[in-house]
C-alpha cells in the first residue's frame, strides 16, 4: 500500500511535486509495473487545456470557419476562372480520364459542328436534309438535342451535275446586339456546276427559341463581316469607265437601319473594252473583323477601318500579297515568293513599317494576355518553322523559337507550343522555356480546358499534360467507345472547332461522337 495525495483543484497552477500541497490521504494499491510518477508535462498540459477550455471551443470554431471561408472563396475564384475561360473561344469544358462520347451526330447534324457557334448556350449550326433544304438548327451542346430548327432559303439556288440542289456551306457567328447575343448565319453555295459567285444568305436568329429576326441576300463578290451590333458589307460602287470606288456600309443586324458608309479611293479603271479580264481583279472585296478593326481588302489594295466606318491605314500590296491581322493592333503585309519563303512588312499601330521574313502566327485559342507580344512564323521546306516573339510597340524581335511548329495556343501569358518532337511552355513576353515535354510523334492538334494541355494520342487516345510542368496527367484509348456498334471505325481525327465548346471525333462516314 502506498500513500497519495489528491489535489482537488481545476485552475491552481501546475506546482513542482516536491511543493507541499494541502490535501486529504487515501490508501490505494498501485501496480508497481506501472510508473510510479506521472510527468510534471503531462499534469501541466491537461491543466491547462481545462484552465483554457472556454476559450479554446471558440478559437477552434473559428479556425474551422476561416478555413470554410477559404475554401469557398478559393472555389468561386475557380468558378470564375472557369467561367472566364469557357467565354474564351477554343478553350474545352474541363476534362479528366472519365471522357468519354456524351452524344453523336449523324452527318447531316455533324454539319452543325463544323461550321456553327455557341450563342447564349446554344450550339447554333447550319445543316442540309437529303431533299437540299437547308436549315438553321439550335443544339444542346451537353446532349445534342435539337432545341429548334429553323427552315431558311436561298436566293437562287443553283443545281449540281449530280443533283437538284446545290452544295451548300453555312457558318454561323455570335454577335452582339443591344446587350444580348444573336445569331448570324451565311450561306454559300459551291461545287461543279456553280457559276460565278453566287449570292449569299444572310440569317439573323434569336438563340433560344430560332426565330428569325432579319434575312438578307448579299450579291456575289461583295465583302461580309460582322461587328458589334451591325452587319458590314463591302460594294463596288462604279458605272463603266469610272475610277473603281468600294462603297463600306455598316447596317443595323435587325432593322437593316444605315450606322455609317465609308468610300473607297479610286483602285482601277475598268471599262467594257476590258473585258472579264479586266473586270477580274477588281470585282471581290474581303472583310475581316479583328477586335475593333475592319480591314477591307480589294486586289492590290487594303484599307483598315475602325469599327466606326474611320480610316487607320492606306495599305498598297504587291501582286500576291495580303494583309493579315495580328496581335496588340499590329498587322503583317505578306507576300509569297517562288522561293516558297515569307517577305512581309509589319504595321504597327503608329504607322512604322518593319521588313520582315515571317507571316502572322496563329493561335488555336489567345486569351489576350501578353498584349504588348505579336507572335510570326518563317516558312520552311517542311512548314511552319521558328516562331518569334515581337514587341507590339517597335517590331524588334524579343525572342525566337527554332524549328518544326505545329499547333500553339496562349493563356495566361504562357505560350504552349507544339513542335515536330515536344510540347513546350514558353514566357510570352521573354520566350524563356518554362518546361519541355518530348514526344514520340507529331502533336498535330492543341486544345486545353484550362488545367491541361489535351493532345491526340496513338490511334484514338487522347492525352492530357499539365499546364503546369508538362507532365502526362492521363491517357484515355477511345476506340471502342467511339466505335459503338460498328465492327471497325475510321478515324479522321480528333476537332476542336474554334467556335464550338466540344472536343468531338470526325469519322471517314462523316458522323461524329462528340466527347465531354
């Protein structure tokens, strides 16, 4: 029997064992095996977590809030990152190793896919039925339902050797009108037997249920584009032996209303002596849209617009010359020798030219980062080869890239680029190499879904390397489940179209699976 003394006390604080201490004595019998002594530590800790238990409960309870409020905060900046980057055309839902084929398309409905547009969360498309008719459809993007589809016709349509209707491609655009988003679709018609340049469709939809809001014919040989809140088209707008003038127009998308005209300086003179010869060059216009420019293009001429109908920029070309936009305002005047090599002037936004031997690079999907960067390519036996970095303010050439370049795409202000033997991720502005992945075989497409860089593998694979460091995150063999049914498929290849939201696989049959 051994005698102890019990302290009954809950806040006192921790004494040395030696310290005499008031208390009552019990007899109790202790097993020897066991220590004789609890540490001092051990009484001190337990003391003080009773001594601190009130205050304790709170802090704890508010610990676990903060880290709640943190995640939460950390998941609507993820949410908004998405978000972000699903507006940025190109750019695929987020994606893991669980894709697979969410729906298909028969060939008549895969024509949606290649030439339609997501407006307002619907995929909008143009297809043909087996009679010729053609139509405007609205697709569920995440099912392929069709929402709506929308009967449209053709101001003359024009009969094939083969059959009573003609081919016919439509493309569909967003764009913006009064705050909301319509649908813009244009037809063309082509193939054997189509003469001249036929007459265009212009279709103006409303997204959500079809409805058509405007319809227009735009002659053969006219110039076409679209900006916010108006269609523009390019005219010729001369009589028989009058200096060639092009007259711009830009008109309201629904009411047709005129916002602003813009003539041209006079190009050619052309005259009924001349014949179709003479008539040839100077009877098409071009138009592109890029950010707020227009840039109208006719023969040997170009002229850049602001989106207000102002001159920017007079640009005379060179027989087999063309201008192309670039980056950060800047524009790139090409030209294509015999010696299959690249001579350009770069146009700076300030009206400095600077020869080049390069073209304008092409990205599968630019966020607009890295602004003050216009990226160029050279022209190799083989290809595109080396790709430059140029300041947007003076043209001088910040960086380059030597070699095979095959697809890149930029996000972030990290250019992801692949080569004829790796992946590689690249500072933007000083072209250092961030990470390089090898590869085994030619990466002939990029796409990413924000977090991964997704690359067709071997056969029906597809891959995904982190944005991050370029490591192989996951594989997936599709084969069999896009195949479905069929004994044997063929595949063309994996697509990301630059305007619909879905990876898909393109068959020689013309169908398509669309992934997700």
């Amino acid at each position: 029997m051994h005698q102890v003394e019990l302290v009954e006390t809950v806040d006192e604080p921790v004494r040395s064992s030696a310290a005499g201490v008031p208390g009552r004595r019990v007899d109790v019998t202790l097993d020897e095996a066991a220590p004789s002594q609890r540490p001092d530590e051990v009484v001190a800790a337990r003391t003080w977590l009773r001594r601190h238990a009130r205050s304790l409960v709170p802090t704890a309870a508010v610990l676990a809030a903060t880290l709640l409020v943190t995640q939460l905060v950390i998941d609507r900046r993820e949410a908004a990152r998405l978000a972000a980057l699903a507006a940025i055309p190109g750019v695929v839902p987020p994606a893991d190793a669980s894709i697979g084929v969410i729906w298909r398309a028969d060939p008549q409905l895969a024509a949606a896919l290649q030439s339609g547009a997501m407006v307002d969360g619907v995929l909008v498309g143009g297809i043909q039925a087996a009679d010729g008719a053609p139509s405007v459809v609205g697709l569920d993007p995440d099912t392929g339902v069709v929402a709506w589809a929308t009967p449209v016709d053709l101001p003359t349509p024009q009969p094939t050797p083969t059959s009573a209707s003609p081919e016919l491609w439509i493309a569909c655009s967003a764009v913006r009108h009064e705050g909301a988003h319509v649908a813009a679709c244009v037809s063309q018609q082509y193939g054997e037997g189509v003469q001249g340049i036929p007459p265009s469709s212009v279709w103006i939809l409303d997204p959500q249920d079809g409805s058509l809001l405007a319809e227009r014919v735009v002659d053969g040989g006219s110039g076409l584009a679209f900006t916010d809140d108006a269609m523009v088209l390019a005219t010729r707008a001369t009589d028989d032996g009058a200096a060639v003038r092009w007259a711009v127009t830009a008109t309201d998308l629904v009411s047709g209303d005129t916002r602003w005209t813009w003539t041209s300086p006079p190009t050619d003179v052309v005259s009924r002596d001349d014949g179709p010869e003479g008539l040839s060059g100077t009877t098409v216009a071009s138009l592109q849209t890029y950010d707020n420019r227009i840039v109208v293009g006719v023969d040997n001429h170009a002229w850049v617009l602001t989106s207000g109908g102002e001159l920017v920029q007079d640009v005379p070309l060179e027989p087999a010359s063309w201008l192309q936009p670039a980056r950060a305002g800047v524009f790139i005047k090409s030209t294509w020798t015999s010696s299959d090599l690249y001579q350009g002037t770069l146009l700076l936004e300030d009206g400095t030219e600077i020869p080049v031997d390069e073209a304008a690079g092409w990205l599968a999907v630019d966020d607009g980062s890295a602004p003050g960067v216009v990226l160029t390519v050279g022209e190799g036996g083989h290809g595109t080869d080396g790709l430059s970095g140029r300041s947007a303010t003076t043209g001088e050439r910040l960086w380059h890239l030597p070699g095979t370049i095959v697809a890149a795409l930029m996000l972030d202000g990290t250019l992801y680029v692949a080569t004829s033997d790796s992946l590689r991720a690249l500072d933007a502005a000083t072209g250092e190499v961030l990470w390089r992945t090898p590869l085994e075989r030619l990466a002939h497409q990029l796409s990413t879904d924000g977090t991964y860089l997704l690359v067709p593998g071997l056969g029906v694979t597809l891959e995904a390397y982190s944005l991050r460091n370029g490591e192989l995150a996951w594989s997936t063999d599709l084969s069999e489940e896009v195949a479905g049914d069929r004994s044997t498929v063929f595949v063309q290849g994996f697509r990301s179209g630059w305007h619909d939201p879905r990876l898909y696989v393109w068959m020689d049959s013309g169908s398509v699976a669309v992934l997700g």
